[in-house]
C-alpha cells in the first residue's frame, strides 16, 4: 500500500515535469541547461540499493562497480559514539568531476544510509547525522568522473541506535 | 502547521552555505516499540534543494539517517535575496517543501 501511493506520487511528479519543459519547448524559450538539470532532478530514488543487506550489495546495487580505497576522500566522525542514534559524520574530497558521495555502515541491518547526489558547481561536502546499531566500519563512497573512491573508519558504539 | 523544514543559507559572495534540520521521525522499521512490536518504517526517501529552478544538492535517504534529520552543503553562486527551494518526501507519500531567502 505505501508503495503504492509513493509511486503513484513520483510517477505523477515525473509527469508533471514532463509537461513543465513541453511547455517551454512550446514557447521557444528552452533554457540551455535544462535537460541536465532535468536528468539529475528525475534520477530515481535507488530502492533496491536501500534493501541490501550487506555494504558490498549495496554498493552494487547502487553504482553497478566496486571502490578503491583513496586518500583524497576525508571522513569526519568521532572514534566513539556515545549515542548510536545520533552520529555526527561528515565526508568532503580533494577529488574533480564529483558527482555523488554515499555514506554506509557495514554492520547496520541495512548498510547504505545515505547517497547524495553532487550536480555541477556544487561542493564535495556533505555533513550529516547517522545511525548505527552497533561498534562498526563505516565507508564513504565519492563518485568522481565515473570511477570510485572509497574511505573507511570503524567507530565504536557504546549505546546502539537501531536494535531498539 | 508549522513547516518541517528549517533551513539556513548563507552567501559569502562567491558560495553559498546551507544547512537544513527537519522534522521527520525516521522509523527504519527495525526498531521495537514498548509492547515489542516494530514500528513500521517512516522515513524520508528524497530532500531536493533548488536554486535558479535548478537542484543543486538532491538527497536519497534510508532508515539510518538519524531522527530529525540534519544535513550541511555548499554550492558555488547564490545571491543574498535569492530563493533557495526545499522540498522532501518520504516513504509513505507525505511530502513538504518551504522557500528559504540566501542571507
């Protein structure tokens, strides 16, 4: 059932968009940017990545290759968390041509927390806040010019923030 | 209703800094309620920031992103005045969105 309306949603908002640029093709007054901005706007949510179990499923899942590590990707997040509910983890990179950066926990039940998309003229930075059941690795993935690079640091848990 | 979203931009000329906090539950659906049953999952799937009609940072979220959600980037441009639009949806097909000014 709530696949069903979130589908219906984005199918219909997917439309909507459609009939946005019809219109503007309509009128002449095409924007020479519109269609890339359109791409990155309609790229799908990637539900299959967010169902894999382990860390290396979803990094298949979600980008179809595998990372090599790289130290121009910097993660920062604390050696201990105190409340696993709440870790603070931010990730930025000396890399060019970034075009997305994903966070994943390797212990969690499901290991891919977050992908961020990086359009052009958009730093490679991104800070947020994560959960994690349990004292585990957790890995940043950036996408630069079509290839992966990957950091790792394990944090250690002292009070989980999945199993409940 | 108050929105979901707060949401802070900031312009020092050359980029713009924005960091949003919204209000969101974030069930992942692994966690037990008081009774031992499991709360279904509630969580945003995508967070879109546009700026000039453009993204300029899209979101894919799962259930391992904290309760309340907090999140921090940057983009080149933006002019102090300009609109800097925020928009979420999540699993279940709930869906809000607010306009920020660039301070």
């Amino acid at each position: 059932m709530n696949i069903t309306t979130s589908e219906f949603f984005r199918t219909r908002r997917l439309v909507l968009k459609g009939a946005g640029v019809a219109a503007l093709i309509g009128l002449g007054v095409v924007p020479f940017d519109v269609p890339q901005a359109l791409a990155a706007a309609n790229d799908k949510y990637p539900e299959e990545a967010f169902k894999q179990k382990t860390e290396a499923d979803a990094i298949k899942a979600l980008y179809g290759k595998t990372a090599e590590p790289s130290d121009k990707v910097k993660m920062d997040a604390p050696e201990i968390a105190e409340n696993g509910a709440v870790v603070p983890i931010s990730a930025t990179t000396t890399l060019a041509d970034v075009t997305s950066i994903s966070f994943l926990v390797s212990e969690n039940p499901i290991s891919l927390i977050a992908s961020y998309k990086i359009p052009p003229g958009t730093l490679p930075s991104v800070a947020n806040r994560i959960k994690m059941a349990k004292t585990s690795n957790v890995t940043v993935i950036v996408e630069a010019g079509g290839k992966l690079y990957s950091a790792q640091k394990e944090i250690k848990v002292t009070v989980g923030g999945c199993g409940g | 209703m108050a929105s979901s979203i707060r949401v802070r931009a900031t312009s020092n000329g050359d980029t713009t800094e924005v960091q949003a906090l919204i209000q969101h539950p974030m069930d992942s659906g692994f966690v037990k309620d008081a009774k031992g049953e499991i709360i279904p999952p509630h969580f945003i799937q995508v967070l879109t920031f546009e700026y000039d009609g453009k993204p300029v940072f899209v979101a894919d979220w799962g259930g391992g992103v904290s309760k309340d959600p907090y999140v921090k980037f940057a983009f080149k441009g933006g002019k102090k005045g300009d609109d800097l639009k925020v928009s979420w949806v999540d699993n279940k097909g709930a869906t809000d969105t607010t306009t920020a000014k660039i301070q």
